[in-house]
C-alpha cells in the first residue's frame, strides 16, 4: 500500500495527528493483508522523516525528482514499512 500526500495543517501541527494517521494507515494496510506500507518524502522534511522513522518505516533508498533536482542535490527519499511480520 502506498501512503501518499498526508499533511496535517499548520494549527493542528504538534498534537500527535500525523503519528495518528499514519497508525491508522498501518492498521487498514494490516487488516487487509497488505505486506508493506511505502511511502516517499523529500529532503527538506525533517520533521516528516523522523516520524515515519520513529514509527518503524526503514529508508529504502533515494532518488531525484528530475535532471534539475540532480543539478541541486536534491532528493526524494523512499521508506517502507513491512507489516508481514505482524508488527
């Protein structure tokens, strides 16, 4: 299951949400026998990469969006989350 585009607006940042929705994603991928969740953020977003970090998501690898993002560095990292082993 791919977990796209989640983002939990300015005011309601810092109350746990995000860490909420993505348990919920875990659980529904979970109950309908998906093997993994996988996910891509880019670079910048720190805040994001520690939460699917401090969930359990593994980096996977990187990439780049485009030959500009390869003349800038910048990159787009993948996680994945494996729910096979029932956690």
């Amino acid at each position: 299951l791919e977990l796209k585009r989640m983002s939990v607006s300015r005011e309601h940042r810092g109350r746990g949400l995000a860490r909420a929705l993505c348990r919920e994603v875990l659980g529904f991928a979970r109950a309908r026998g998906y093997g993994a969740v996988v996910l891509s953020t880019s670079m910048v977003q720190v805040a994001a990469q520690r939460l699917y970090e401090g969930l359990g998501f593994r980096k996977v690898g990187a990439s780049y969006p485009s030959l500009l993002g390869t003349l800038l560095n910048f990159q787009i990292f993948h996680y994945r989350y494996e729910l096979g082993d029932g956690t």
